[in-house]
C-alpha cells in the first residue's frame, strides 16, 4: 500500500470498545490481584472472607498499614509533591523510563515519573511465579506473611533494597522472586493487574512472548490499570548489566532500540564510576532526555556541561562508609554553591535532609522526528533517510495556509493540530498473533485549520498504526503534537480489516475518520 509511506501515523477517530481481555485467563488475574492486595495488607471488596477471617492476615494488615501510612507520609508523597513540581516542568508526559539498578523497586520510579506511559526495571534478582492465593490459606499464611515483612522491611524503611539480602531472601521464600514484590507494590498504590506476560530475551535484543509460563523467562511485562485511569505497562529483566555482559544477553541492543527518554538511578552501588560498567553509562547519556539520580549514580565529570544542565537537590557531603573511596569534589562543589530543598530522604543517605538527588536535563529530538526516522527505515529498509523521503513524509511548512479540497464530513475538522493525552497498550502476545493493528489513542483539538470550528479544546479518539507487517511501530509522547489532515476511512476501504486494539474507557461513538494519505495542499 503506497499510502504508508506518506504520513507520520494513521488516525481514526471512533467509538471506544469495551477493555480488552486479558492475555492470561481473567480469573488468574482476578486471583493474582487479590493476593497482591492480601499481601500489601489491603482488603479488596472481592477479597474472599477465608483470607480476611485468618487470624494471621489480620495482624499482617495491622503491621503494613503503619508502615504503609509511614512510608507514604515521609517518602511517597513528598516525592510525588516534588516531581510534580521540580521534575514536572521539565519532563512532558509519556515515552518509557529507564530505571537500571532497581530490582522490585517500582513505585519510586512511578513516583518520580508518574505521567510515563512505562517503565525499563531490570536487576540481578530472579523473577519467579505470579503471586497466588493459594499459600495464603490456613496456616501456611503465617509464614508466608512473615517472609514478606522480612523482604520490605528495609526498603520501606531505608528506601532501596540490598541486593546481596535480596538474593539470600527472595528464592526461598514462599512467594520468590521479584515478581511478587511488584505486584504488592502496585496493589499497595492502588493499581489493577491487567496481564501479565512471561518474555525471552534473546542475544539479538528480540523479546518473544511465554505467555503464562514463567520457567525459561528472563524478563516480564505487567500491564496495568492506574489508580488515575490510565495503561501503563512495566517491564523488568533479570539481567546482569556490567561490560560484555551487557552486549551477549541483548539487553542493551533492546534498550538501543527504545525511543529516547528520562532515566532515574538510585542505590546502584557506584557501579557506573567503574570501567567495567561504562557501557551502561555511556546508554543512559547518550539516549535519556532527562537524568535523576543520587551521587550512586553516573559522576558528574562525565555530564557534557554543553549539553546537560545540571540541579542539584539536598545535601551532598561525602557517601557512606562503605562507599567512601567515591567521593566527588566537584559534586560537592556543585552542591555548595547552590542547592534547592529535597523533602524526603532517598538513597544510601536516606534520612530526610541529608539525602542528595542531581535532575540532568538536556535538549531532546522530538517525537515526531524519531517516528519519521523508525517508519522510514521500516518501510525502506534504509538506515537513514533521504532529503526526498523527508520531504514525502514530512507535512508541508505551507500544510494549513490553504484550503484542503474535500469538505468537511459531519462536522469533523480536515486540518486540525492535536495533543495526545493517553494511548492504548497491546501485549507482546497479541502482538504475535497479528500483521497490521492500530491502538487508540486520545488527543485534544488544539487548533482547528480548516474544519468546523465547535472541535476546537474537545477530546478525541484517534488510532495510530502500532503493528505493520509485523513489526511494531514507535509511538509519540504523551503532551506531543502533530497536524492532520482528515478524511473518510472509506478512503482506504483496505485498512477495514485492521485490527483496533482499544482498552481506553467508553466514549459515545463518533464518525470513523483516517489521516489523508495524499500531499497536503
């Protein structure tokens, strides 16, 4: 079809369905989420009274929710207050975040990123089972959630986990592996499991799907339904990130080949100030847009000041005992020259007030731009673009000085710039099934060009080509923008028998329209 290899996306505007089922059968994720939610001491109305009723639950819950209150009160939410603040201006909303050196630790990265749409996690810790309800009945639940106390016991308190206690605790307990642990996490914050989905990473950087069988898996996605609304979707790989380690498993070919995008560091042992770890390093500056970290973290002398600027946040004197011999005279200078309050504690300094985070923020290629560049070399073949297929694909700089010619049908806008707001998720193993699928997505009419005027600040749903020929196609960030011209789908009568994949909640239905695959005007 010819009509690919002119526009940036395909839009349609439409009815939203119903949630999509899930990749695992529904009454395994129903199950799973009851016990995340038992184990992070919460009650969910679905909750079967034989757990509630056990003795042995009920003092878990006494216990978590202190620590729970605790720990929202002094860490959770004074850091969401801070990135909402210092973070948020900085950042727009959506892409993928890499967090490397984080174990189970999802709900500081969420915190500190709230508005993406996922997120990279990755660790030396195994990923073990979905946690199930079935060991939490009679008395084995004493055990069970004792074992669990244990593990969250100190990253609760100190805000990171020790990956020499985690690999000690985590494959005997009852509920083993990362795995769990996130899921707790998210049903502690209020988030709904929507699948969960077993990966192989293989040496060449390609996930392929295991479905719900965990045995030969060395990574996993868990989709999710946020306590605010939204999909998002996290991905954690048991992994070893040092030099040529690296390379042979794929992980960093698979990080290569995410858009560009915010990163966090945090508790990751100095790692990066050693040779060996360079490589992991040398990713994170060359593709985040934004970097927050602790002085654990890459050293400053390896920021580019040309490039990044750097802000530093609390106090840095010197790092703990243990990681003495990494001092950084010039962070320390940075710091004392000038640092803005950090009110929670983080890191190996973790008590409130003498904690240290530096936010590296630097100019990023913008969403449109890289998707031109991944669809190019998808449909070309070419690792780089022509000026005559930039030009094909890319609008005109006089798109919306004229009048389009068709006429506007049913009040839709022709020519309209808009701002996505939110998009669908499709699991890796729907994805497998499939050849060519759109996701939905909702934007905001920001301008209208040409069209019916009464669009202008309403929210729409559009879908995107996600799938083509197999292959996934790299999406726009949330609070992107981009100008369309729109027609019929009946244009393209072929694209009827596209797949939609539309988890986003109902709206009234609305007339089907696709972005015009013709030159602008």
């Amino acid at each position: 079809m010819h009509f690919l290899l002119y526009p940036l996306v395909l839009l349609i505007i439409l009815l939203t369905k119903a949630d999509s089922s899930f990749g695992a059968n529904s009454k395994t994720i129903a199950d799973i989420n009851i016990t995340a939610s038992l184990l992070a001491g919460r009650n969910s109305p679905d909750t079967p009274t034989r757990f509630t009723d056990n003795r042995a639950w009920q003092q878990h819950r006494e216990a978590m929710q202190k620590a729970w209150s605790k720990y929202r009160t002094s860490t959770l939410d004074p850091m969401l207050a801070w990135s909402s603040g210092e973070n948020g201006p900085n950042l727009p909303p959506g892409g993928v975040v890499r967090y490397t050196f984080s174990g189970p630790d999802v709900l500081h990265v969420m915190r500190m990123f709230p508005r993406a749409n996922s997120y990279v996690l990755c660790g030396l810790e195994p990923i073990g089972k979905a946690p199930r309800s079935t060991a939490l009945e009679g008395k084995a639940a004493e055990s069970a959630l004792a074992e669990i106390r244990t593990i969250l016991e100190e990253s609760i308190r100190y805000s990171f986990f020790r990956t020499s206690d985690m690999q000690k605790e985590l494959p005997a307990a009852t509920y083993a592996g990362t795995l769990p642990i996130i899921c707790l996490f998210l049903a502690a914050d209020g988030h709904r499991i929507r699948n969960i989905e077993f990966l192989s990473l293989d040496s060449d950087g390609k996930l392929t799907s295991l479905g719900d069988h965990p045995e030969k898996a060395n990574a996993v996605r868990i989709d999710v339904r946020c306590n605010d609304g939204k999909a998002r979707s996290i991905h954690y790989f048991q992994t070893n990130i040092a030099n040529g380690a690296l390379r042979r498993s794929g992980f960093l070919t698979y990080l290569e080949n995410l858009p560009p995008g915010p990163s966090y560091v945090k508790a990751a042992s100095y790692l990066m100030h050693e040779s060996y770890f360079s490589q992991i390093k040398d990713h994170l500056l060359a593709s985040s847009s934004a970097i927050i970290q602790d002085d654990s973290g890459i050293p400053l002398r390896f920021f580019d000041r040309s490039r990044w600027k750097i802000t530093p946040y609390g106090k840095y004197e010197t790092p703990t005992d243990q990681f003495k011999h990494y001092h950084q005279d010039d962070l320390q200078k940075t710091f004392r020259s000038g640092a803005r309050p950090l009110p929670f504690g983080t890191g190996y300094r973790w008590r409130k007030g003498q904690s240290n985070l530096v936010l590296a923020t630097t100019g990023r290629r913008t969403p449109t731009r890289r998707a031109i560049n991944a669809i190019s070399r998808i449909l070309s073949g070419r690792k780089t673009l022509t000026k005559e297929a930039k030009r094909s694909m890319s609008p005109s700089p006089h798109a919306f000085k004229t009048k389009p010619k068709e006429n506007t049908t049913n009040g839709i806008p022709l020519v309209a710039t808009l701002e996505l707001l939110t998009s669908s998720t499709i699991s890796n193993q729907q994805a497998n099934k499939l050849n060519n699928a759109f996701i939905i997505n909702e934007y905001r009419i920001l301008a209208v060009h040409s069209g019916d005027n009464q669009y202008l600040g309403k929210r729409i749903r559009v879908a995107r080509t996600c799938l083509f020929h197999g292959r996934r196609l790299p999406g726009n960030a949330e609070g992107s923008t981009i100008s369309l011209k729109l027609v019929p789908l009946s244009t393209y009568p072929d694209l009827l028998s596209w797949h939609i994949e539309d988890d986003l909640p109902k709206k009234k239905a609305v007339i089907i329209h696709i972005a015009s695959q013709n030159k602008a005007p």
